[in-house]
C-alpha cells in the first residue's frame, strides 16, 4: 500500500477490526464494510483450481451473491477479476449486462454491487466485493477506500496470508472443497475440471454448491467422463 494518510487510515481501521489479533483477510473485510457503510463484503481468490473460491464473507447475502458468481461464472466479481478494473453496479434490478445472473443476484438479496479486483503487477489474484440491499451509488470517497482496502488485502495474499477459513462458510465450503476430490477420482483425477462440473451441475438445477457437495459426499450424485 503506497504511504499517506489515507493509507494510514485504513491500516488502523483494519487493525482495529483485528481486535489485537493478527491481521487476516476476513479483517479487511469487516473494516471495509464498517468504514464504507455497507451491508456485505466478500472477498475470494483464483485458487488451485483456476477460478474464484472464497476466503471470506461478511454476511450471507454477500456470500449466496459470490456463490451465484461462481457457479454462473459471470457477474461483477468475474468481470473485475477478468478486466482488471472496478465493475459498479449500483442497480442490479434493472442492470443487462448478465441476463441469467441478475434474478439470482436479486434473489440473494442484493441491490447494488461494486467489485473491486486485487491486482499484483496488472494480474488479477482476487477481488474485493461490496453488497448493498438498497440500490445507489458509491461516493467517490467510498469508491477510493474500497481500493486502499483491495491494496490492502493484496499485500495480505503477498504476504502468504490467505485466511483461515471459520464459521458456517469453512464449513459450507469444506464440503465443497472435500466433494472436488472426489469428483476428481470420478473423472480421471482433474480437480479443475471437476470443479467445473459442479458449478455446471450447480447452474442446471438451481441448487446450492454445499448442497450438491453433500450428495457427491454421500454418494447420491456421481459424475461420470
């Protein structure tokens, strides 16, 4: 993060929000959520699997939001991560840009998103998501703060910080991460691609990933090449 006063702000927000702990990602994204005024922050990463997984959520709108991301592989999140550029969308009711999304996104709860890409030498590695469940823009003020926030959080991931997951969404998530596997062996040992079928899977029926993990994990739900 570059030095100055803005910077220094944040830095102290965020290592308030830590509460003496050592600063972790999920603290960036309660500081940032509490400094901007806003009801959710997310934040995930392009993880082994060569697409976004989550390292934290802040409520579960901000999360059932990013999940929707993932599993349509489109949205404010992909499009940040894929332009390398903030992607604001202070009325998602009535924004076209994803036709197949948008319902889902209102679904979740959300009325206006704005994703902010964390970058390292112009490649994107994550992003930083802002949820609101009113429609509205941010101020210029806020947009400049969720960026010192994304730096932030950069500097976390370069520092090998990549959270530890806890709470409902490591478990959600666990079984998630426990089902690629074994979907994995069911496909000939690509966890990728595996991973891709279950978002598929997920975008066909309407359902939850945790959801489908469980029944890959039970064995309900095979996948076959």
């Amino acid at each position: 993060m570059q030095e100055g006063e803005p910077c220094d702000r944040i830095a102290a927000e965020i290592a308030a929000a830590a509460g003496g702990d050592a600063v972790a990602l999920r603290h960036v994204c309660w500081a940032c959520a509490a400094v901007l005024g806003v009801d959710g922050v997310s934040l995930c990463v392009i993880g082994d699997l060569g697409a976004a997984e989550p390292v934290h959520a802040t409520d579960d709108v901000a999360e059932r939001v990013l999940e929707a991301e993932i599993v349509h592989g489109c949205g404010p999140m992909v499009e940040a991560m894929e332009r390398n550029d903030p992607v604001l969308v202070p009325r998602v009711a009535t924004d076209r840009r994803w036709p197949m999304l948008g319902p889902a996104l209102v679904e979740a709860g959300a009325a206006a998103l704005f994703a902010f890409p964390i970058e390292a030498g112009g490649v994107t590695v994550g992003v930083l998501e802002l949820c609101q469940r009113k429609p509205g823009a941010l101020t210029v003020a806020q947009v400049d703060d969720a960026e010192l926030f994304a730096e932030s959080a950069l500097e976390l991931l370069v520092d090998g910080e990549n959270d530890v997951l806890s709470g409902p969404l490591a478990e959600r998530w666990g079984r998630v991460t426990r089902s690629v596997a074994v979907v994995a062996g069911q496909l000939g040992g690509d966890p990728a691609q595996a991973y891709a079928r279950l978002r598929a899977h997920a975008f066909a029926t309407g359902r939850r990933l945790p959801d489908i993990a469980d029944d890959v994990l039970v064995g309900s739900l095979r996948f076959r090449v």
